[in-house]
C-alpha cells in the first residue's frame, strides 16, 4: 500500500492526508475517502454479522478542505430487519458530508439465485491509464489507478474501466469491500465526463450507491455514461462490478454550469 488517506488521531476524529486531495484543488477532498470514512463509520456502529449494508446515501455540503474530520453515527429507525443510520463528517463543527445507510439482515442460505449476476471479463493484467492529466496529480489520483477497457481518462462521454486504490483509507487498517467500492465509484462522474470541464464543469453534489453483494477489496470495475440535459441537470450512471461479477448501481447528480 501506498500511505492512508486518514490517520485516526481520537475516538472519532482523522487527520487528513494530502492523499485526499481532489483534482480541482490541493486544498479539499475528492468525496470519495470522506465517504468511505462514513461506510466506516456504519460498518462499526453496533456490528451484527446478521446483517449488511445494502444502500449508502452521501450528501456533499460543500468542499471538504484537508483537515481534521469529526465522524458522528447514529440510528434514525431502528428495526430488527431493517434499520437506518446517520453520519456526518464535520469539520470544526461544521457539517461537511451527511450519509444515510440502509442494513438489511442478510437473505437466508437457502434463498435463490435471481436475475444476472455475470460481470465484464477479468483482464489478465489492469494497467494504471492517464487520468485528467490537466488536474491537480499529487492527492487522490496519485494512489488510485484507473485502467480503461473503453474511454479514456482525458476523453469525454461514456466509459468503463477498472479501478482501485493503493492507499489504506485509515492508517493500519486495510480497507474493506464497501470501502474501497466508495472510495472509487465517487469517481464515476469523472471518468465518464460529458463535457469540457474548463468550459462546462459539473461537479457531484451527492453519491448512492446500492449492491446486492458485498464487494471484494480489490479491483472495481465502472460501466459509467454521464447524461446532461439544457435547462435541466446532469446525472451520472454507473453500473458496478468486482472479479467475482455485477454488484450493483452507483448514480451521481451533477451541477452543471458555463463558465463565462
């Protein structure tokens, strides 16, 4: 691995690294850590190995600037089955990311096998591509490879690549499936983009993501294509995957502008 995004330096509380730096800035966050930080904070909040989280909602505040990172988590609706959790990541008091988190008790051994599960071919090798070699290097895209079937990381419209992260999400701690899935699916928006980003950027101000497996560590695969309408939105749809086959959706909204 590659260093950690975060360094636990509290019972709640993560020093952030220049690792999280976004493409726009070397001063804020690429949502995708920050989020990962909240599936984190899920994954530990009262852990019954009953039960899974099968949706993730992340609301983005605003920019994240690199600092330290306060994480709250609790339960809004509790549920024997099906519950709901909270979590916010603060900085200086200051709300930054809100997540909601649905688990699920998990479906029964005996359950059967519905609708498709095969995902695309597992490449003999995944090399690391170019990826918005106009933006900021030396954070998030310095650890996290992108290695595109189709597209390309300096090309717009649809695409598809594998990704993944050399960098622990917290220091000394290897990350797990819905980790590391969150902390590359933020990037769908990216890979996929639509338009000239000096010209017509969009930027996401949310991330869901929804599976119906809990995801390996390792590579993600995105099959991503960004929609835009004038005089409406743009939306970002990302269907993913991992070695073992399909996972789930990720979709992203957008606020898309002209810079004069």
């Amino acid at each position: 691995m590659t260093g950690a995004f975060y360094e636990q330096i509290g019972h709640a509380r993560f020093a952030s690294s220049s690792l999280t730096a976004g493409p726009w800035s070397a001063e804020s966050q690429h949502a995708g850590p920050p989020s990962a930080l909240l599936v984190r904070a899920f994954e530990q909040f009262e852990p019954d190995a009953g039960v899974r989280l099968a949706r993730l909602s992340v609301d983005v505040l605003g920019p994240v600037p690199i600092a330290p990172l306060d994480i709250e988590v609790h339960r809004i609706r509790p549920g024997r089955s099906v519950e709901l959790l909270e979590a916010t990541a603060s900085v200086d008091g200051r709300p930054a990311l809100v997540a909601r988190g649905w688990r699920m008790r998990r479906t029964p051994d005996n359950f059967p096998t519905v609708g498709e599960h095969r995902g695309p071919a597992v490449p003999d090798t995944r090399v690391r591509g170019e990826m918005m070699s106009y933006a900021h290097q030396d954070g998030y895209l310095s650890v996290v490879d992108f290695s595109f079937i189709s597209g390309g990381g300096d090309d717009l419209g649809p695409a598809e690549t594998w990704g993944r992260s050399r960098a622990d999400l917290v220091e000394g701690e290897s990350m797990t499936g819905w980790q590391h899935t969150v902390t590359v699916a933020d990037s769908s928006s990216g890979v996929s983009m639509s338009t000239d980003p000096l010209t017509y950027p969009s930027i996401n101000c949310d991330l869901v993501v929804s599976l119906h497996r809990d995801p390996e560590p390792g590579w993600v695969h995105l099959d991503t294509e960004t929609v835009g309408s004038p005089g409406h939105g743009v939306l970002t749809d990302t269907l993913v995957s991992d070695d073992r086959g399909r996972l789930g959706r990720c979709v992203q909204n957008l606020y898309g502008r002209r810079v004069s």
